[in-house]
C-alpha cells in the first residue's frame, strides 16, 4: 500500500478553500500522480481547529456534503482519503438533525463530535469520534466511546485522533481487534511538539501495528501547530520521518512486515491480561 499523508494549514472557518486544497492534494496523490492508495489529512482540517473562528457553524447537510465530494475526487483519482472534520453523527454516520437539547458553543446543539471519516470512491467507510478530548474540546465537542477497526481495500485500518495517541488502552484496543495501521490525523501544537513523535514510535512497537501521525502547521489564535508528522513501522524505524515543511509525503507500507518481526518481543502474545485488572475496575 502506498500512504500519503498531507502536513498543511487549513484556512481557519473556511470550508470552501480547505475542500478546494484537499482536491488539489488528492488530484497530486492520486492515480494520475503519485500512486497513492490511502490520503490523510489532519484533524479538524475540514473547518480550522477554533470553532471561534469558523464564518460560519456547519450543519449536519455540509457534513454530508463534504462526504459526497470527497467521495467524488477518490472515486475519480481511485484512492481513499481520511479527513477531520466536526460531525453530527459520530460513528453512527449519519448526521443527526439538531435539537434544542444541550446547547454547545453559540447555541448550538449537541452531540457534535471531533471526528474523523474515511471513504473511498465506494462510498463511505466509517467515521470515528474522538475518545480524549484536548484542553478545551469538551467545550465544544463530546467524546467518542469506542475505537473502531475497519476491512478495507488497505487492510485493517484504525483511525484515532490526535490526543488519542498518548493513551496506550486505545491503540492496543485497536490492535488486540486486528488493526494492521493505526492512522492519527493531528492538530498537535507547541509546547508538545515531541510527545507525538515518541508515542507514534511506542504505538508502532508495542502493539506491532504501522502508525502514522498527520499533523498540521500554521496558527490559530494563540495556538502554534508543529507539524512532525511521521510514520513509524512495527520494527521501530521510520518510513517518515518526523518532518516540518508543508506539502504531501508518501511511503510505501508493506503489511506482510508484521509477520516476519521478532518472535522474542512479541508483545501482543506475551501479554498477562490476567494480572492486568487495575487497568478496568470493576464497577460497584
């Protein structure tokens, strides 16, 4: 599988200019340019990460209408393409009409979801909701409750969310149901420029599973993003490494790796659950 991954600034509140550069992204990566079989973009890359400055608040008919197009470009440049972006459905797919129910942010309702979607030129594959929100997401958005592994043309892909990664319960959850390829699109943002950087490394080695982080650059309000997106494989190399400048980056990743690591550190069969019970308390 050839996976490229897209370290960019999207234009802050601006849904029409972040599609048009995912466009021109795909068409660049796609059957007529690189080759590429699987396109990431980072989190939120759809609307900006500060809902303060989106022009305006996306309702659940643009978060279809961004599948659509997106569904589009992939079926006419035969790729697949994870993107970020607020969602009204969550994992369930379909965005949900908005109710008066818990007002979020200016008014507005919930459940909206920090999310994440994959399609290809099928149709849609699924949508993942944040589980660990950041800072002040919970302001705004409610966290996921599960971490979903889905078949695809790929493999067993997971898609996670930035924050996500610095919990190791999440990716071995995925691992443990047969995710071959954890994906992270990222808005991750200075001081915590190398924390993502070690877990993408830990995450890849201790659950013998690829990962590849996709972060953004650029600035929003008092926020600086650090770019560093990478991949990292089971073996503990880099097949990107951490890199800054914006533009699309690709590799080639060879999933059939997985079965010739080291049998001595295999950690997933070494495991001693039995004696792992703090990590899930019972309930009272």
């Amino acid at each position: 599988m050839r996976l490229g991954i897209v370290q960019d600034e999207p234009t802050a509140g601006n849904m029409e200019a972040n599609l048009v550069c995912m466009e021109t992204y795909a068409r660049q990566a796609g059957k007529n340019g690189l080759g590429v079989d699987l396109l990431v973009f980072p989190e939120l890359f759809v609307t900006g990460y500060v809902p303060a400055l989106w022009e305006t608040y996306p309702t659940p008919a643009d978060e279809l209408a961004w599948r659509e197009r997106l569904i589009a470009v992939a079926r006419t440049e035969g790729i697949g393409i994870v993107y970020g972006h607020p969602s009204w459905g969550g994992q369930n797919g379909e965005p949900r009409t908005m109710t008066p129910a818990a007002p979020a942010g200016e008014g507005h309702a919930l459940p909206l979801y920090n999310a994440a979607s994959l399609v290809t030129g099928d149709g849609w594959v699924g949508t993942y909701a944040k589980v660990h929100l950041f800072g002040r997401e919970k302001e705004t958005f409610t966290a996921g409750a599960d971490f979903p592994v889905w078949e695809t043309p790929f493999g067993r892909i997971s898609v996670q969310i930035c924050y996500d990664l610095e919990f190791p319960e999440a990716a071995r959850v995925a691992a443990l149901n047969g995710a071959e390829l954890l994906v992270y699109p990222s808005n991750n943002m200075i001081p915590y420029a190398r924390h993502h950087e070690y877990f993408t490394m830990a995450r890849a080695m201790e659950n013998q599973v690829f990962v590849a982080t996709v972060n953004r650059t650029g600035r929003e309000s008092d926020i600086v993003f650090c770019g560093g997106s990478c991949v990292a494989h089971p073996d503990g190399t880099w097949l990107i490494q951490p890199v800054f400048q914006a533009g699309l980056y690709v590799c080639d990743v060879n999933l059939d790796d997985r079965q010739r690591l080291d049998e001595a550190v295999n950690y997933l069969v070494h495991r001693r659950p039995e004696t792992y019970g703090a990590l899930v308390p019972s309930v009272p």
